[in-house]
C-alpha cells in the first residue's frame, strides 16, 4: 500500500529531508557501495541519477535517525558485498539485481526491496528527481488555477 | 473540507431505528450552514445533491484537474454523481481575506489565511469585539460543580509552571475536540457525578464513532507520458463524491452509508506509487516517469455505526505530567462496517475501471487505522432523552443547564463527511440559543 497521505497533506516533506553531504551513518565503503546500488536502481539517463542526486547521503541520514533501520542496512550491505556485487562490473551488478528482484518472499528480495524503496523517496524527493527527471513545476504563486484545459478529457 | 449535512444524515437512526435519533434535522441548522459559510468563505459548486445540500453563499469552485475530469466521468458512466469540491477556501477576496494563490502548501498554515483556521477567522475577529480574553498555555483538566448543580469554574495547570488554577464562569462552553472534551468531563468527577460531570445517563464516553476509509490509486492511460501540469490547486481535492447509497432501491444487508474523497490526484511532490512497480535501472525510471501525470486517487469513507463498547474511558488510565488521568480508548468496527467495505471497494473499482485505469495492487478489506480520518464523534451526544444522551439539540447538557459542549463529541452518528462545517453551525446555533437564555435570565 501506498502509504496513507494524511488529511490532503501536501508538500516537499522529501526535500526538506534532504541529506547534507557528509555521510553520518555508514563508512566509506559502505557509502561507495551504497552509491553503486542506488544508480543501478534509478541510475542516469537523459537526466540525473541517483547517484548523481547523492540519494545515498539521503539513505544515510535515514540510517542515521532510524537506528533499527541502520543495523539492518549494515548487516545487508555486507551481504550484498559478499554477493561481489562492488566487483561486479555493470553486467554482472544489473544479473545480481535481476536475481533478487524476482525472488520475491526471499531474503534477497527483502534487501532489493528496502534499498529499491529508500531510493524512491529519495530520488521523487529530490531537486534532480522530482524538477528535472518529473517535471514537477508546482509550490508557486498562480493568479488563476486554470485546472485541465482540455476539452476531450473526461468526455 | 465543508460539506453540509443533509436529512439523510440526521435523518439515518431515527429511520434505521440504530441508536438514539439526531434532536434535529437539516431545516434547524441551514440557518447556520448559512451563516457559517458567509463567515469563513467556503468555495463550491452548484451541483446539490440530496445528501450533499448546496448554499447560495458558495464561492466559485476550483477548477477540475485532467485526472479529477476523468474520475468524475467514469464515476458518471457507473450512475454515481461526483460534484465539485466543497472547500473552505476563498477563491476570491472575502471578509477581509486574500484569495487562494494556489500554491498549494495548505497544510502548513496558510501565509494568507486563504484557507479557514479558527486562529485567523474566528479568534481575531472575536479578539476586536473586547470581549475575549484568551489565556494560553493553558491544559484543562476539570470542570467544577457548585453545590447548586451548576458548573462553577475550570480547573487548569499552566503547561510550563504546571501550577494548578482555577478560573470561574457563569457559562462554560467546552469545545477541546472530541477526545479531549471527553476526557476532561470524565475527569471531573463529584458526589453528584462520580462518573463524570453531566453524566447521570452513563452515556459520556461511550459511542465513539470514527469511519472507515481505504485508499486505491491507478493511473489514467490518456494521460500516461505527458507533460506534468502544476496540479496544487487549492491543496486537496477538488471534486466530492456524496453518498449515493440510498438512492437506487435497492436493499442491502447494512446500514448507513459512504462517500468518496480523491485527494493525491495529479502531478504530486514525490513518487511513492514507485514502489509498487516491479524491476529497476532505465526500464524502472522510464515506467515511473509515464506513469508521474497520470496518477488518479480515490479515498471512500464510511461511516462507522455508535456503539457502546467504543468508548473512552479514564479508569486505571496512568497520569499525565499534571496528575490527571489520560483516556484509553477501545474501538473496533462490527459486520456492518465489514459489509459496506465490501461494498466501497467494488464501488472503487468500478469506477476506476470505467476509467480504464491501470489500478495499483491493492488487497480488498484493507482498512486504514482507526482514527487515522480523525473524524470522532459521539461520545457525548445530544438526543431528546436524558436517559441515553448527554446533551439537548442546542448543546447544552440535560444534567448541567449552563455546561455547553461544542465539538464532534456532540453528534449523534458520524455520517460519512467531514464534520467541522457541522461543528462550527452546531456551535453558532448553540451560542445564538444560549444568548436567547440569558436574556430570558435562564441561565
């Protein structure tokens, strides 16, 4: 389930998450590997990945005030490096990745799915995400809502 | 959101024979929705339904975003009216207050008080006339009682000192929110009312009712790949889907009724539907981004029948920092709840299909958390029997003439709909009501 948005909540709640760019929570290595996983998940296109949206310094703040959530991730980035995963070269990471993905109800999964999870709010939440890859343009000031504009919607 | 109740809604157990009847119907308080709306600004349309009645007093509705057209079509196709929103949002300079600039942050507070708060709509104001003296910081805990069976007084402790004072009224009127005013008349215990101010009938506390509500997302395929819109609008939703459920005949195996909220519709600050689509890498980013316009959102709510058993209560609870007990709540939902999900999630579905949209996974029966529409209501109803209700149509308790009791916890069931436009004409009448008293020198 998408997570219930209260009472028409609305606003950039991601952004104002945003990571600074040091990392709080895990080591270098940890933060090297992190980086890889994210920008295979969303990685860079025509606009930026990611990587390049440092969406790892995002799950990093989150491992650094969620506690639980940061033992988990440690124990599973460890996993993932016994995997040869940082090794791996792009192939060999997107075959990884393929592989538990389609695991589904398997411990792999579980660790694809949570990385694949904080990624997404990470990315949609972010300036490159949201602005450029998006194209969300609103939270500005309008003299006039004109609403939808076309005629044959909703005919 | 600033939706009127209709007969359908006061009207429901006195024809359903479900708990006691509502004190009053739909002619006594439009007086009041009147009066409410020329206050605080409310926009919407024309578009009255017998469940949902209109006022001439709206101001001009927002405009429909392309998702909410197509919603408001397939519903069409599926017999089902979907109106404008109903909001209290001034669309156009009001009482004093700028209009909407659409930005879309509402639920921050608004720079502009284009959006109802009672800060700036209705303590300002009253601030002006002299009259009000606001003490804040101020955590009630009891309401007194004179040996003359009339409330004396407010026992409070300030939030930072905690000191305990006390402050006296000729008239209390208490409208802390439906939980909190329970809590604080359950506490204000006496030889007279051991259970609780005004409570010889043993109801305060009990019939707490909530709704019951689920949200189902999909996606338009007309607009799957174009160009993201600003999609703020006034913050929420800007169509409504009043109940129905009474209209077509035909019998059903529950009572009551639902409706529909579509909040989360259109080009949003973020991607959260993301996770529910399978796979990763370029693929994975290109679904999302397709998928980003075209997002549709339905939000049906139920509503919840009163029992006793849901209830509020203050016994064995720990204290809080002050010494006063804190409340515990016992709640749960029975068959007919059960029953009428069913129904509310065919209903849902129907009308997602009739937009031919792609529907995000969704398991049938899931229900979010109780409380989480924070609609309460009932646990210190009003009825015309002192034996089963706590309060009179104005109000006013049965037991303790000059104690008044103006939130949620007054109504009698809880429909469907959001109740603040109902609590502040409820509450107007009851002021209006207790002015007439004075005068008369009955209270």
């Amino acid at each position: 389930m998408i997570q219930a948005q209260g009472h028409a909540e609305h606003g950039l709640t991601q952004i104002e998450k945003a990571a600074p760019k040091v990392a709080r929570f895990f080591n270098k290595q940890e933060m090297a590997l992190l980086a890889q996983l994210v920008e295979q998940i969303i990685p860079r296109s025509d606009t930026p990945g990611a990587a390049d949206a440092n969406v790892h310094y995002f799950v990093d703040f989150q491992a650094h005030t969620n506690p639980k959530l940061g033992a988990q991730l440690k124990k599973d980035l460890a996993w993932v490096r016994k995997q040869g995963f940082a090794k791996a070269d792009a192939a060999g990471q997107v075959a990884l990745l393929t592989g538990w993905s389609q695991a589904k109800g398997t411990a792999p999964y579980r660790v694809f799915k949570q990385i694949k999870d904080l990624t997404i709010d990470g990315y949609y939440g972010s300036k490159e995400g949201l602005t450029q890859e998006l194209g969300w343009n609103a939270n500005t000031f309008l003299r006039e809502f004109k609403g939808c504009t076309h005629p044959e919607h909703g005919a | 959101m600033a939706l009127r109740y209709s007969d359908v809604d006061f009207g429901g157990p006195a024809k359903d024979g479900w708990e006691i009847p509502w004190p009053i119907r739909y002619k006594d308080i439009a007086p009041y929705y009147d009066k409410v709306e020329q206050e605080i600004g409310v926009c919407g349309g024309d578009d009255d339904q017998d469940s949902l009645p209109g006022s001439k007093y709206h101001l001009p509705p927002a405009a429909l975003r392309c998702g909410e057209k197509f919603l408001q079509a397939a519903a069409r196709r599926q017999g089902i009216s979907v109106v404008n929103q109903r909001r209290a949002v001034v669309t156009k300079p009001h009482n004093g207050h700028n209009p909407c600039h659409y930005c879309g942050a509402c639920g921050r507070g608004c720079d502009v008080s284009a959006f109802f708060n009672s800060t700036d709509y209705l303590l300002d104001p009253a601030e002006k006339t002299g009259k009000l003296k606001i003490i804040d910081n101020a955590v009630v805990a009891r309401i007194l009682l004179g040996d003359n069976g009339l409330a004396t007084g407010v026992q409070y402790f300030d939030r930072y000192t905690k000191q305990e004072r006390v402050i006296r009224g000729k008239r209390i009127i208490l409208g802390a929110s439906c939980v909190d005013s329970t809590r604080i008349l359950l506490n204000s215990k006496s030889a007279k009312y051991p259970t609780g101010i005004g409570n010889s009938s043993g109801v305060i506390g009990s019939y707490l009712c909530e709704q019951v509500r689920f949200h189902m997302y999909g996606f338009v395929p007309d607009l799957m790949g174009t160009k993201a819109l600003n999609d703020d609008g006034i913050g929420g939703e800007h169509i409504y889907m009043p109940r129905f459920n009474h209209r077509d005949g035909k019998k059903r195996d529950y009572l009551r009724g639902y409706g529909s909220q579509f909040w989360g519709i259109g080009a949003q600050p973020g991607a959260a539907y993301a996770k529910q689509l399978d796979g990763f890498g370029l693929e994975f980013k290109k679904a999302v981004k397709r998928r980003y316009p075209a997002l549709v959102a339905m939000h049906p709510y139920g509503e919840t029948l009163p029992r006793k058993e849901n209830r509020i209560t203050v016994e064995g609870t720990p204290l809080d920092r002050y010494g006063v007990p804190t409340l515990r709540i016992e709640y749960n939902i029975g068959d007919n709840e059960k029953k009428m999900i069913a129904e509310m999630y065919d209903m849902a579905e129907g009308v997602m299909r009739a937009a031919k949209a792609e529907i995000l996974p969704f398991e049938r029966g899931w229900l979010d958390n109780f409380g989480s529409a924070i609609h309460e209501h009932g646990t210190c109803r009003m009825g015309e029997d002192p034996r089963r209700s706590a309060l009179n149509g104005f109000n006013q308790m049965h037991d303790v003439k000059n104690l008044f009791v103006v939130d949620g916890s007054a109504f009698t069931t809880a429909s469907e709909k959001n109740p603040t436009l109902t609590i502040l004409a409820l509450a107007w009448r009851s002021t209006d009501y207790l002015a007439e008293e004075m005068r008369k020198g009955n209270i």
